[in-house]
C-alpha cells in the first residue's frame, strides 16, 4: 500500500514536471484539477480537465 502512494506520487510529480516544462501554469492547473476531481469522485470535473489537458497536449 505504501509503496502504491510513492509511485503514485512521483508518477504524478513526473507529469506535473512535463506538463509545466511544455505547457506552463495551464497545464499544471489542469492536471491539477484532474486529479482533484478523481479524489473527489466527481467524473465529470474529473473528465472534462482531462480532455482539456489531452487537447492542450497534442497542441504543443
């Protein structure tokens, strides 16, 4: 279980990385938001920033 939280975190430190080196403050906010919303257990949140992020992605 401990060891599931590590990846998980450096996984998410990792993207969070890519995503400000590429994108910027937009890219951290939204994979911020991704990631809140799927604690959150809220799909659509959670969906629609995903999205928005993969759409943001295939731009730069």
């Amino acid at each position: 279980m401990l060891l599931l939280q590590i990846v998980r975190a450096v996984f998410e430190l990792l993207l969070g990385v890519e995503a400000q080196t590429r994108l910027g403050v937009a890219g951290v906010l939204l994979l911020t938001t991704v990631a809140v919303g799927v604690r959150a257990r809220r799909a659509g949140l959670a969906v629609g920033a995903a999205v928005l992020f993969t759409l943001l992605m295939a731009q730069a």
